[in-house]
C-alpha cells in the first residue's frame, strides 16, 4: 500500500513537474510559429531544449540550429532523431565566423544566447545579415533582477546578485532581458516589439512551486556556491542564508516572481 | 502650418495619454464585472478613481463605496453625479467599525487600499464576514519592489527605497502586492486566485513613457523628496541622482517594468 501510494503519488508529481515545463513552453514559445517551407536559423542551440518545441510547432519550417559547442550539436542531434523530427540541420558553428551567405534565412529565433555575450549589439547585426528583407528575429531572455518574492530577503538578493556578478566577469548579462528593446534598436532591426512574460509562483501551482522556484531558480544560484565563496563576492554563510531564505519562498504562504522577455522585431532592409 | 502641426501633435499626445490612462484600466479592470442586481461593497474608495469604472463596467450591479475621509467621499460623489452613474451610493466609513450587517453584500472590491494598512490581515477577515457566502472578493495593490529598468541605476532603487521606508513607517506596506495570496489564505478565504498585471513600458509606447513611467510612477517618488531628506534616509545629491535615473528610463533606449497584483477569492462558508 505504502509502496503504491508512493508510486502513485511520483505519477501525480511527475504530471505536475510535465505540466510546469508545459506551463513555461507555453508561456515562452506559443506565439512562436513559422509558415511551410521558411528557412530558420535558431543560433545557440545548446542541447536543444528550445529545438524540439521549435520543430514540433513548426512542422513545416526548415531549422537549422547551431551552436558553438561540438558536444552540445551531437547531443542536440540524438535527441531530436530520437524524437523523430526530420525538419532539423544541425551544425557546429560559431556566431562570429558562420558561413552563411547573407539574407540566406528567412528567419532567425536565439533564447538564452545573448546572456553570455560580451557583445550582444554586434551579435544582433552580425545574424541581421543572414536574415532576408521582410524577414524576421525572435529573442528570448531571462533577467535575473526581475527576481523578488516573499518573504523578501537581503540575503536572497545578495545570492543572486552572485550570480549576475559571476555572469559578468565571464563577459555576459544576467540582466539583459529588460534591454531586449533598446539592444534591437540599436541593431537596426524594425518594429521591435518586446512582451514580458512573467512567472509568477504561488502554492497553489505546486508544480512551478517545484519545477521553477527550488529546481529552476533556486537550483541554479545554489550552483554558483563554490566560484562565489572562491572569488570572495559573499561570506559562505550570508551565501547559505540567501539560499534557505530562497527555499523559504516555496512554502505554503511564499510567493516567486521572475520575468522572461521575449522580442519580435522585422529586418526592413 | 506650424500652429497647426502643433494642434495636430497635441491632439495626437492627448490621444495617446488616453490611451495610456485607458490601457492600466483595461490591465486591472478587464475581467472584473459584476451581475445585475448583486451588491458590492469598494472598500477605500478615495475619490472615485476606480469607482467609475466598477460601475461602468457593471451598469446594473448595485455599488456602495465608503471611505473614512468624508472630503473625499463628497469628491468622488460630486465626479460620480457628473458622470452620470446611479449605481453607487456614497458612505463615510472607517473598515475597522462598519455598521453593515455580516453577509449582507455578494461581493467586496479592494484596491490600493491594504498598501496604507498596518493590519491587511485583520482588515481582510473584517470584510469577509461582510460577504455572504459563495460571495467573492477582489484585491489589488501595486509592489514598488517589482520595479525594474534600463538603464538600473542604484540610486533610483535607493530613492524607490526611500519611499518605502517612508510607507513602512506610516504603518504601511509598498511591497504589499505580493503578498496576496498568503493574506487571503490568511483570512481565510478559498480559491485563492493571483494574477500579476506587469506594466512594460519601451519607447515604442510613448503614452506609457509619459503616463506612467514619468507622470505616475517618476512623480511619486519624486514626491517624497522632502519626506525622506528631513528622515535622513538618504542624502539630497543620491536622491536626486535617482530620480534623474528614474527619468532616464523614459529615454528612447530606456525601459522600465512594474507589476500591479490582482487577487480573486470565494467566501465559502
């Protein structure tokens, strides 16, 4: 019985984690659709995370996902045919030396890429080029100062200030979501028009609660711990008090808000 | 022709403030509506800012609107005559010793009223008992915490600050928004159901830069200069420095984000 209530319940919970990662596809990528036959470079592609939504809402579109990483190409491979898309061309590239003739995309998609960039403008203008007239970008980025909660905590913040200063002096922006607008501007680009789209966890969404607040989040400043401590940003035990008190915030009465951003913008010529 | 150009510019700039003023109302109002014949109680009307529309939007439900300052009772009464709605009837009322039956209203509206409140809990259990059962309340309150911008300057969050702290020794909360559904869940209401309404505001929507980001948002901290100087929170150079940030944001390349909380809840027994 007991072993059957726990399966039961893991069933219950694993629907629950499926639902929040729906939650945020959807949230992210539901207005994301490419018509039979366009051509879309996605640049940074990772291991594919955003590929398989990407192929799946788009049948009929031609991807062709890049990234930088060679491992991260194969492994973004393997996990597409294993999930049978054929309407994916993987390769290893990097952004500032691709091959591509100019205007050969009739659009390019790029989410969680400009983070880790030391020069997200020159980014923006180099892919702008492989993009045909009438043709389009679409941007994702997180921000990591969208972040408060309740209960508030200066520990919390202190944490997460960490990692945006550790994303800093690897050459990134933890913080760019909230620049999308002026960085496409200042590229040339057209009709930009940013959306924000919030994730706001309370208790009774348990599944956020679990899969965004402590697995998402709070997982990821908790990884930045040792290169904290290391490069003397914080002492380990206001690190650690920022880290319970962002725990804190996954009971029953806390609160989580975080704000993806997400751009649309037309190459006019 | 000049003249005219100016007319034609001014006409344009008004329209574009009306619909700034129009698209907050459609952020926080949209979705409420109340049926004919059901009475409901606003609780902190002030002078009627969100009074006419309540009961616009819902002609035929039966208002009562009550604050415990008479001059802006008669304020909002006087703009409500004018506006011609017969739906609401007027009240000077303190919410800590109302004189309303228990159960007598179907539903209870709240908003920017719990922010001044040094006991948002009790207040909540007070307004419960005045709604029958299977009635509804609704809240909403804004969270200066939830402000964000490009570019982020520290003085403008020391100047937010400031404000807060300002509140906070009034016997209020200025981050108060996020804390709804752990202060429903409190008094004991079900269903508790949150919903955050983000303002983002980029140089493509200049109603907004103007309307919100400078005239309400900008104009609000700017107005406890004096407050939070003779407080000694903060010196006069930083102060003014962030509110210089602050208007910075309204920059073309400038961006700036703030989310209202609109909490929906059941009266179950």
């Amino acid at each position: 019985m007991g072993n059957e209530y726990v399966h039961g319940y893991n069933g219950k919970e694993n629907e629950r984690l499926s639902d929040q990662a729906d939650t945020l596809v959807e949230l992210l990528h539901s207005d994301t659709f490419y018509p039979a036959g366009s051509t879309v470079l996605e640049a940074g592609c990772g291991i594919g995370a955003q590929t398989m939504t990407l192929a799946a809402k788009s049948p009929e579109a031609l991807f062709t996902s890049i990234d930088i990483s060679q491992a991260s190409v194969d492994e973004a491979e393997k996990r597409c045919d294993e999930l049978g898309y054929k309407n994916v061309k993987f390769e290893q590239a990097d952004i500032f030396n691709l091959e591509f003739k100019p205007e050969s995309f009739d659009h390019v998609f790029v989410c969680f890429v400009l983070e880790h960039l030391a020069n997200p403008v020159d980014t923006m203008t180099i892919l702008k080029k492989l993009i045909r007239p009438g043709g389009t970008i679409t941007v994702i980025e997180g921000d990591h100062g969208s972040a408060y909660f309740y209960p508030d905590s200066v520990y919390a913040h202190k944490a997460i200030a960490c990692q945006v200063e550790l994303q800093k002096r690897a050459g990134g922006n933890a913080m760019i979501g909230r620049e999308l607008y002026p960085l496409l501007v200042k590229a040339g680009f057209n009709e930009v028009c940013v959306s924000p789209r919030m994730v706001y966890v309370d208790s009774s969404s348990p599944g956020l609660v679990e899969g965004f607040t402590k697995k998402t989040f709070t997982a990821m400043i908790e990884g930045v711990r040792e290169k904290a401590l290391s490069e003397k940003l914080i002492s380990a035990a206001d690190f650690d008090c920022g880290i319970a008190d962002l725990y804190r915030t996954s009971e029953s009465d806390g609160v989580f808000c975080y704000t993806f951003f997400k751009a649309f913008a037309l190459k006019q010529d």
